[in-house]
C-alpha cells in the first residue's frame, strides 16, 4: 500500500479536515484529514490553537477518539484499514497498538467507558470489538447492509451504530446482543449520546434530527436543514449542534427549537464536537473553526485554503480545475509547458466540486450549492440549489447539475435559473456526462443511467457506489467506475439501448474514482484512476469478453489517490490527483498509453502569484 505523499510538513493540513475530537478536558483537539495525518492542537486558548505534534498512516485519516481517563492516549481511525491507538509523550506520540485486521477503511472509532476497548465501524458495514492494548480482535457486534459510518458510545456501555442503509442499531457488548433498532428510508451518517446516556441523536440524509431513547423508542424529530444532516454532538443535556452539507452550524435544544446558526463556505461539517461552550468543526482549510456556541462568534477560523484539484474540463486547448480553495485554474495546454498560461477565477470560499464548458462560457458548481457561470467579462452565482452540487454538464436541454440529494436539476444557461428538479437516483449524484441527445447519470445508489432529461433507462448495476461515468464523443461507448473496485464498459446503439455484453474490467484492490474512453470504438481505451494513487488502463476487445478479467496496466501512479479526470479529444485525457499533479496522456493505435506534460497546482498558482502557504 503507498504512502501519501505532500511534501514537507505545514503548520497545518494540506487537504481538508475529516473529523475534529475534544480531550474529555477540552485543552486538547484532535484534528484528522484527507492528507493521512492527525495532529494534535493545544486548546487552552481557543482563540489561538497551537499545534503540539503530528502522526500519520498511509491513507487518509477518518476519525480520532481520546480515552475516556487517560490524556495521553488517542486512537485514529483510517482508509489504511487499520486503527492506531497513540501515547502522546512530551518527546512525541509513540504507537503503542495498532488494530491491522480490518478488512476495509475504518469510518470511525470510539472507546468504551472501560477503556480497555475499542469499537470499530468499517465501509463494508461491520462494527468489530477490540482490545486495545493487544490489538486482539474480540468479536464482531453487528453488520450494516451499507457503509457503516458512526458509532458512539454511552456512559453505560452501550454501543450504537448507524449506516448508509438507514439502520440504527443499539448493542449492549455485555450481552453481545441488540438491545434495539430502528430503520429510516434515508441514509444515516451521524449519532451522539447525550452526557447521561438517556439521549441518542441521530443525523439523516434526509436533513432531520432524531432523538430517541437507548431503546430506540422515537421522542423528537428535528428539521434540521434542507439537505443532509451529516454530524451531530450534545453541548450538554439540553443543548445539541448539528452540521449539514450546506456549510451551516445549527444549535437546538431538547425540544427542536433553534437557538442559533453559524454559516461559513469555509466549514465541512463532517464533524463537528463541542467542550463547554466551544464549538470545533472540520474545515475545507488547513486548520480547525473554533466558535463560540452562545454568541455564534468565530474565535478561529482556516489560516489558509487548501487547493486538491475535485474536477476537471476541457474547452478546446484549455483545462479547467475545480479547486478546494474555491479557486477554477484556467490552464492553456497548447503553451509552453515551460512558461504555461495560467488564469485563476476566485468564486467564493466554498470548494468546487464540477466543472461543465460551453462555447461562450464555463460553468462550476459548489459545495455550497451554488452554480457559477463564467465568461470572459465577468461572473454570475445562482441562488443556492439545495445541497452540494458534484458533477454537471452542458446539454441541449440546458445545464444540468445533479446534487447529493439524488436530484437532477435543469437550469438556464443564461439567468441560471433552475427550470425543473427531478429525483432521478436513490442516492448521491456523483457524475454526469453529455452525449448526442442527452446524457449519463452514475450515482450512490449503484446506478448507471442514460437518455434524455425526460426519458432515462438504467443502463447497468454495481455492486457498490458508482464514483464516475464517462463515454466516447459519440456516446456508444460508456464506462462506469465504482467503490466495488471495478470499472465496466459497454456499448450502446443509436437509441442508447446497451448492445453486447457489459464488460467488468479488474485493476486495483481500492475504489476506482473516475474514469475516460480514449480511441476507436471497435478497439477502445479505458483510463480509470484510483484511490490506490494508480492510472490504469485497458485495451478493450469485444470479441473476446473473458479478457475483461485481467488487471488492467498500470500507467503512472501519484503521491495521492486519483481525484478526477477528462478526455480532451480522441486519444487525450488529463488526469488529477489530490497531490495537486496533473497529467497529460496519450493513447496510441495499439491501445498502449503514454504519459506526457506533467503540472502542478502549486507551481501553476505561483505563476500567477498565489502560491499556497
């Protein structure tokens, strides 16, 4: 497995900011992030953070717990499939277990009261017991159908976990049995017991807060956003915050009123904890936002921006990068590599998430669900679409965004007005490709589609999410990439029906992010990039489908997983990793791939003058 690699240590993290863990005292925050580190800040002054010491895995880090007695102990949580449990030594922290046994990326952690064990919640939707000073693993305690994405412990012991297949589930390790559940129709990514253990709040994709009783039983339904909820932590008894994907901090008491509400482009509320009166969330920056939860008042906000490239474009010789920092690069590929012709349009704090070209102007799309068109006289925003808009692109019908609500909207390319909204998928909408008389559509909910804004026909099935969909000029050839660690490719006839057999094509033991259709229709190129840091690439022969089985070859491979690519014409594609490189491949008549200019968004920017700190 490689290591992330980005370069020299900083101050603070070079992605964004996963999951943020106050120390039972609250002079301590764990912060844990996309770039594979922890880092561990001293919050005496809340105002000003100071950064105490660093550990890394190899992957990103997805979540840290403190020991419920011992300060000096942390346990992180990672893609690297394993968990670290730290002592954190005045001379630097010292590993002291490491839990290796898991069989996917663990999603989070948390101790029991007697702090002798660790549970564990995984992406294969396990929840696994272990002792956390042998590292031995005790028993399984339940199984999701989805994801498994949070697990929280009560003072009594008392285990609950919840999951992308909507199941919350209360164990009692003692009894090794469930003590209740419950099953919502949406997505579950977030839960938290109250101080006392009577409470259990949990986050809904649906954008409601439920509090219910340790068994299950329901009491309150918060309407806490518009789109999804996603983390949820008690300020005390009464008093709980909640983070949803539309960058917003909201504060409630017990009975669901709102108490307060704090907004920042800048905020990822994909955690958020809270000690006393202080508020911590994770961050799209290098560094925490701290506030105070009675005022609302900011006390430390992202020092600087990060810049991992989420979306590319071509538009003739000119690529387009959606940035973390909210930041689209114009890169002008017929330049001299030496001396590129760079341009930077700044569209707010949010980052961009897609990127969709016209003739007469460009269009990105934010985590703030916002869409900007671009020209070259100036810039227009839209009123906000709901919840993040991760992929889009230019059809005859209009422009179209689909959201992670599941959503497809159409929107005018002019006023960017939104025409109409469909739900067309079951889950988040995380592609979309234009082709002659419509588009394709891959979603969370394993589903590939195809055809107009008005007709769609479900063109195939993974056994997992599908990260990306991508297809030839004309749109006969498609090809999906999916967290199920394969890419499948098929044929579609004039009226888009699939032809032939849908190949699956093997490459990496991790899920393949985006992927690209190079050459001939008869004889095509697949490109597909990966969270193993790997380009792959396949040669496809129809007539002979049991190829399809062998691994694909491997192109080049980054310091970071593979974050999006594009096919700029017939036998070009540029590939991105969140490292910040950018590649240039060509594939040649013989299906082989070559690797050509290499960038880098840090060296781009610097050009314009703004490089990162």
């Amino acid at each position: 497995m490689r290591v992330i690699n980005l370069g020299p240590e900083r101050e603070g993290h070079a992605a964004p900011i996963t999951h943020v863990a106050f120390r039972p005292d609250g002079r301590r925050l764990s912060t844990c992030s996309y770039d594979g580190t922890v880092i561990i800040w001293d919050t005496t002054d809340p105002k000003d953070p100071t950064r105490l010491a660093t550990m890394r895995h190899r992957r990103l880090v997805n979540a840290a717990a403190w020991h419920p007695t011992d300060p000096r102990r942390l346990a992180t949580a990672s893609a690297d499939k394993t968990v670290a449990v730290w002592r954190l030594d005045d001379e630097g922290p010292v590993p002291v277990t490491v839990l290796a046994r898991h069989t996917d990326d663990v999603n989070a952690v948390a101790w029991l009261p007697d702090g002798r064990h660790l549970v564990c919640v995984s992406e294969d939707g396990r929840a696994t017991m272990w002792d956390a000073g042998t590292g031995a693993l005790c028993r399984e305690i339940g199984a999701h159908a989805a994801h498994c994405m949070m697990v929280a412990t009560s003072r009594q012991g008392l285990i609950a976990t919840v999951g992308e297949d909507g199941l919350v589930v209360v164990t009692d390790p003692d009894a090794a049995s469930t003590v209740a559940s419950r099953r919502y129709d949406s997505s579950v990514e977030g839960c938290a017991w109250s101080p006392s253990g009577d409470l259990l709040a949990v986050a809904r994709d649906d954008g409601a807060v439920d509090l219910l009783t340790a068994g299950c039983a329901h009491l309150v339904s918060i309407s806490a956003a518009d789109c999804a909820a996603r983390s949820v932590a008690f300020a005390d008894e009464s008093t709980l915050v909640v983070g949803a994907y539309d960058g917003t901090l909201r504060t409630f008491d017990v009975a669901g009123r709102l108490l307060a509400t704090f907004r920042d482009a800048r905020v990822w509320p994909r955690s958020v904890a809270t000690h006393g009166d202080i508020v911590a969330a994770g961050t799209f920056g290098a560094t925490p936002m701290l506030l105070d939860r009675l005022s609302g008042v900011a006390l430390a906000e992202p020092a600087t921006a990060t810049y991992g490239p989420n979306a590319v474009a071509g538009r003739g010789g000119e690529l387009l990068i959606g940035l973390d920092s909210g930041t689209v690069l114009t890169l002008n590929l017929d330049s001299d590599p030496r001396r590129p012709d760079v341009g930077a349009h700044r569209l707010g704090d949010s980052p961009v998430l897609s990127v969709a070209a016209g003739r007469q102007q460009w269009y990105a799309g934010s985590y703030d669900g916002r869409v900007h068109a671009v020209t070259d006289t100036g810039a227009r925003t839209s009123a906000q679409v709901g919840s993040p808009a991760p992929s889009m692109c230019l059809t005859a019908d209009g422009l179209v965004v689909g959201t992670y609500d599941g959503d497809l909207l159409l929107l005018d390319p002019d006023t960017l007005a939104v025409r109409e909204r469909l739900r067309r998928h079951g889950g988040s909408v995380k592609s979309l490709t234009a082709t002659p008389g419509g588009f394709l559509s891959a979603a969370t909910d394993r589903t590939v589609a195809g055809g107009d804004w008005r007709r769609r026909t479900t063109l195939w099935e993974h056994g997992n999410l599908v990260n990306a969909v991508a297809a030839d000029r004309r749109g006969e050839v498609v090809a999906t990439a999916s967290r199920d660690h394969t890419v499948k490719v098929g044929r579609r006839d004039a009226a888009g029906k699939v032809t032939g057999p849908v190949l699956s094509l093997l490459g990496p033991d991790e899920s393949v992010k985006c992927v690209a259709v190079l050459g001939d229709p008869g004889a095509p190129t697949v490109l597909a990039g990966s969270y193993d840091f790997g380009v792959y690439a396949w040669r496809v022969d129809w007539s002979q489908p049991a190829g399809a089985l062998r691994g694909g070859d491997l192109v080049t491979q980054l310091d970071q997983a593979v974050s999006c690519m594009v096919r700029l014409d017939r036998d070009r594609a540029v590939v991105a990793g969140w490292d910040g490189q950018l590649v240039l491949l060509h594939a040649g008549a013989d299906g082989g791939v070559r690797i050509g200019r290499r960038y880098r968004v840090a060296d781009l920017l610097a050009r314009i003058g703004q490089a990162p700190a």
